[in-house]
C-alpha cells in the first residue's frame, strides 16, 4: 500500500515537472522575437557642428560587458562560474568607471556594445541612462540588439531576461539614424547566441559629402560558421554600397574574430579553439577597405579576455577582437588600446586617431 502511494506520488511529480517544462518551452518561443530588418532610429540632437575634412578626430570603441564582469568574474558559458553581476552597486561602480575612462580618452565618436537598458544579468540598471547622463555633451544613438525571454539557465542562478544593444556618442550633428539586423541561428542556439544588428548613424560633412558611423557587435557563441559569413556579407555590402555613393564609412565595434595575425604569439597565452577567436576575413573585406593595426601588435595590449576564470595577468587568455574598418578615404593617424586592465568590463576600449580625407 505504501508503495502504491509513493509511486502515486512520484508520477505526479514528474507529471509536474514535464507540464512545467514544456509549458516553459512554449512560453520561450511565444515571447522570442526579432525586430524588422530596418528600423529608424531616434537621436538627441544636442550638437550641430558639421565634420570638416583634414582635420583630427578621435573615436573610441569599448565593448563593456553589460557592467558586470570586473577581473574577480567568470562566466559560466565561457567555462566559468557566475551569470549575473554581482550586485545593483557593483554595476554602478563599473558604468562609473567606464564614463570615467571615456572622459579621460576624450573621443569625438565613441560607440558602445553590450549596455543594457534592463535585464536580471546587469541588476535592471538602465546603463544608457546612466552613460547618456554624464555624456551629456555628445549627441547619443540607441539601437536595441536584443530583447531576450527569461532563460532559466543555470538551473541554480539563471541568467535571466535582458535587453541590450549598441550606444553610440557623437559630438558631430546627426541627419539620420538607423538599425540594420544581422542574420543568425534559426535553431534553439538563437537563445544563446541572441539577437544581433548593427547601427549607422549618418552625419553631415562641410563638403557636403556623409560621415557613416557604424557600431556593431556580431555572434559570439555560434558554431555556424555560415551564420558568421553571412553577418560579414551583410555588413560588407552595405558599406561598400556607401562608398560607392562618394560618404566616407567607419565601423567600430566587437567582431568575435581575432583582428590581428599570429595573435598566440603577440599575447602569450595559448591559442584556444573558441567561437569567437576565427581569423577575421580580411581577404573578403571590399575593396577601398582596410582595418587600422599599426603599432598593435608591437604594443601588445590586447582588447578582450577570456571569462573562464578571474583575470590573471599573464595566465587568462586574452587576444584582440575589437577595433576599426575604414574607408580608404579616411585616414588612420593612430590607433591603440586603452589599458584599464579590464577593471570594468572584459574588454579593453579601442582607440582611434584619423582624418578625413
């Protein structure tokens, strides 16, 4: 009799347990979406100065890890142990710092990737608010990458739901705005992996000519290298179509592709096989293209580490995933990495010196 009740019992758990899941399934594709193809997005319009030719800019790109991966964190999809910050304040003090090193760089054109506007992982601080707030001086550009359903993983502490995307700060007058998706997994990896775009933020030259701002963050954790060179194709296109036109087009941003060659060698810590280290396509750049590397690889610094452990220097892997593709008729002064030993953020920001041609 007894044993009859507990199995009674035992099926009924597992009854609940199945209805649960599946209802979860259910509900992780019903609130999945992407946004259109295109989509027009707003500015802040605070600044009107216009780009002039043979003049110095500077821009600045800085990846910052939705705030909460200081060097004490690790990852659990990189190997590593934790999925959400540590706490409100931890992130606080972290899009603090990272305001701070921005000032301290002193960009023109600084553009963001990963800032979250809400999410259980960054502790549901809106960090385009706050950096929009003490970078009040530069005219500002959102653009949604993702708005993800709650992902109960890990079991124990999971990630949870976040919206994020890429920021962009000028100090030049914006005419137009827009949001452009990347294409990427249709399987159940597109939960992981998540949505992906890239922003253009159109600004006007005193030669009458436009100055193409693209920010852009591509896939991380696919294994599909199809995906991957479908995300470049779309990419490409466009900004040889705006070439073409006569505009001169910069694009910033976290590729997931290792930028420089024999990047095991220049960093000193491995050469791991991992989604987001594969040679970045240089042969498939269009033509008039090129990315700016001088000095880089002499100064060693690199722009990402790993997050499968805490940082250590000289043990965590680290390599060079960030930086610039110009138009050949922008020209590259300088460009160098900004080290904050990855107090804020895994990534280190980029940073760009050039002049229109």
């Amino acid at each position: 009799m007894l044993f009859k009740r507990v199995k009674k019992y035992f099926l009924l758990l597992l009854g609940t347990i199945f209805i649960i899941f599946i209802g979860y399934i259910i509900y992780l594709f019903a609130a999945y979406y992407r946004l259109p193809n295109y989509q027009t997005l707003s500015a802040s319009n605070k600044q009107s100065v216009q780009i002039k030719p043979n003049q110095q800019y500077r821009a600045m790109t800085y990846n910052i890890g939705y705030g909460s991966y200081p060097p004490s964190y690790s990852f659990f999809m990189d190997g590593g142990k934790l999925s959400v910050a540590y706490s409100k304040k931890a992130v606080q003090q972290s899009i603090a710092g990272i305001t701070t090193t921005t000032k301290k760089v002193d960009p023109d054109f600084a553009f963001y990737q990963e800032i979250d506007t809400n999410g259980d992982r960054s502790r549901h601080v809106n960090e385009v608010k706050l950096v929009t707030q003490q970078m009040n001086m530069y005219n500002s550009v959102f653009g949604q990458n993702y708005d993800s359903p709650y992902l109960f993983y890990p079991f124990t502490h999971p990630i949870g739901k976040a919206r994020s995307g890429l920021l962009t700060l000028t100090k030049t007058n914006v005419v137009s705005a827009s949001r452009h998706s990347l294409p990427i997994d249709t399987g159940l990896s597109k939960f992981t992996d998540l949505d992906r775009a890239f922003t253009v933020t159109k600004s006007r030259v005193n030669n009458g000519k436009y100055f193409l701002m693209v920010n852009i963050h591509m896939s991380a954790y696919t294994k599909n290298k199809a995906i991957q060179n479908t995300q470049f194709k779309k990419l490409f296109t466009f900004i040889h179509d705006e070439y073409k036109q006569g505009n001169y087009v910069l694009v910033a941003g976290d590729y997931n592709h290792a930028i420089l060659n024999n990047s095991a060698k220049i960093f000193k810590t491995g050469n791991p096989k991992l989604t987001w280290t594969n040679p970045f396509p240089r042969k498939k750049l269009p033509n008039n293209f090129y990315i700016p590397t001088t000095g880089l690889k002499q100064a060693g610094i690199p722009s990402v580490r790993n997050l499968n452990q805490p940082y250590k220097k000289g043990r965590t892997f680290v390599t060079m995933i960030d930086g610039y593709i110009l138009s050949k008729n922008i020209t590259a002064t300088d460009i160098h990495v900004h080290n904050t030993q990855f107090k804020y953020s895994d990534h280190n920001p980029v940073v760009l010196d050039f002049k229109l041609k």
